[in-house]
C-alpha cells in the first residue's frame, strides 16, 4: 500500500511539473504575443516592456531578444539595440536577421564599413535574403559605386524579381551609367508594381529624352505632371521633350515654368536662352545666358566642352540639338 501510494505521489509530482512548466511557457509566450501587438501599432515602449518580461519569464527564447532590440531600434536606442541583437546572436548564432539588425545600426549612425561586414555576415547565414543585397546596394550609391550597386540590387532583384525599390534604384543607377536602354526597362517594370510613383515615372521620362524618343517622353511626363504640378524636373524635361517633337512654343512654356519653381537653376537659364534664341527673341535669350552665368560662372564653358565631345560621337547631329 505504502508503494502504491508513494507512485501515486510521485505521478502527481510529475502532473505538477509539467502543467508548471507548460504554464511557464506559455507565460512568456503570452508576453512575447502581447509585445508583437504593440510593436505592429508602434507603440514601442509597452512592447519593450512586454518583451523583457517574456525575457524574465524565460530567458532562452533568441527571437524575444531579438525583437526587443527591434523595438529600441525603432525607438533611436541603437545602444541598447545593438545589445539585445547581439544576446539574440549569443543564443542562436545562425539568426541573421540580427546580423542585419546591426548592419541598420551601424547604417543608420553612418558606420558604412561596419554595416556592410554586418550583411556580408547576414547573407552568409541566409544567402535568399533580398534585403541585405537591397542595403549593400544603398551603401554603393551613397559612395558613388555606381558598378557596385547595380550588381547589389541586381542579385537583390534575382532573389525577389517583384523588389520595387531594388528595381527603380537598378533604373536610377544605369541611367547615371549612360545604360538609358537598360534603364527604361527596370523603370518599366517597376512601373508595373507602382504606376504612378513619382521618381519612376520622372525618371523613365528623362531616360526616354536620353534616348531621343521624344513622343514616348512627352507622354509619360504628362502622366508625371499630373501626379505633381510642381516638380522642376517634370516642367524641365516635358519641355526637352516637346521640343524634340517640334512643339517650341510648348517646351518655351514648360520651361519658364520650371524656373518658376527653381529660379536659381543655371541649366534652366541655359536651356530657355537657347528656346528663346530658335524662337528668335534674342533679347530674351541674352538675359538667359547672364543669368545662367552669374550663377553658375563656369556653367556654359562646361555646357560648350560637352558638346565638343558629343559632337566627336555624332557628328551628324546640330550645334542647337546638342546643347539641348
């Protein structure tokens, strides 16, 4: 009798045991779940709170310490971010998305070196990532890596073929390239996932002047002039493009009001002056040029080198067409 009932205490003890246990857990889990909820709203010091208590409760868990250095990221605490990443890499050293958390730190506080060790490590642990080729890629262009950033947001875009902002910087940096063509065709796909996002839809209109194909620039600048009035650009190239489809009265017009939003522009200046000379209005276009050349005073002996080396490439185009 008295094994029996001994066994019988003992089976309780276990019972016991494992209710505590799973209570245990699902405690901190309660906490972590409660702490996601307020990090969705961004109310991120009740988050914090909520996933320190999940770390009290249970502190073996990597991803609560990784979203609590989530939350003191979002809030501008790198220090106390860049803490809490590295407990979650002290638990699981496998998780990368910490190793990118550090790397958007170290971006953020503009420790360019240490961010891109940072995704280096991270795409070493998870190389189907599309976000860290995204963020080298960003460091590239900020460095003026033309060639390195295109190969980033390339493998970026390869990962994830719908990354919108992958493909519109892929644009931006072939058209800085010259690669107009190359151009044209990542804004046009990225104008298949946001049709009217501005810098897109500017950029595919300048890409297409670039290329001389005047009636498909003027078209999408309207589109462009619609999303925002008040855009230089827009105002500047629409002009470009009327003029190279033969409408001067038009281009005259769409750049006066380019310089009505940007009135200290020398290339404006510049450009108008040389519209008001094919209109025949060479007053007008006299006080373009000075004005062109008080602000900028070296502005029209660059303009002029630049044509001396165009016209080496294609001699059959005219003086006029060239410096427009």
């Amino acid at each position: 009798m008295r094994r029996i009932g001994l066994k019988v205490v003992l089976l309780s003890l276990s019972v016991l045991l494992v209710f505590a246990a799973e209570a245990y857990c699902a405690s901190s889990k309660t906490c972590y779940l409660e702490g996601n909820k307020y990090f969705s709203i961004k109310k991120y010091d009740r988050a914090i709170a909520k996933y320190r208590e999940a770390i009290r409760i249970n502190p073996k868990i990597s991803r609560y310490y990784y979203k609590l250095a989530e939350a003191y990221r979002l809030k501008d605490s790198g220090d106390e971010a860049v803490t809490y990443y590295w407990k979650t890499i002290k638990i699981n050293p496998k998780y990368y998305s910490a190793y990118e958390g550090l790397g958007e730190v170290s971006f953020e506080r503009g420790d360019r070196e240490d961010a891109v060790k940072y995704y280096r490590k991270a795409i070493d642990r998870c190389s189907t990532d599309s976000k860290d080729h995204f963020f080298l890629g960003r460091i590239c262009d900020i460095e003026g890596d033309t060639d390195g950033a295109i190969s980033e947001y390339e493998k970026a875009i390869k990962i994830r073929p719908g990354y919108f902002d992958a493909l519109s910087n892929l644009a931006a940096n072939y058209a800085r390239k010259g690669d107009f063509k190359k151009a044209v065709s990542c804004y046009v796909k990225a104008r298949k996932i946001r049709p009217y996002e501005e810098r897109v839809v500017v950029g595919l209109g300048i890409a297409y002047i670039n290329l001389r194909e005047f009636d498909k620039a003027r078209k999408i600048l309207l589109i462009a002039l619609r999303i925002n009035l008040f855009n230089r650009d827009t105002r500047f190239y629409l002009g470009r493009a009327y003029y190279g489809t033969g409408n001067l009265d038009h281009a005259i017009k769409q750049t006066e009001k380019a310089l009505e939003i940007d009135p200290d522009n020398p290339e404006t200046h510049f450009i108008l002056g040389l519209y008001y000379d094919k209109k025949g209005w060479p007053d007008m276009a006299v006080a373009e040029y000075r004005e062109t050349q008080r602000l900028d005073p070296d502005y029209i002996m660059r303009r002029m080198e630049g044509l001396e080396r165009k016209m080496k490439k294609n001699s059959e185009q005219n003086r006029g067409d060239d410096l427009i």
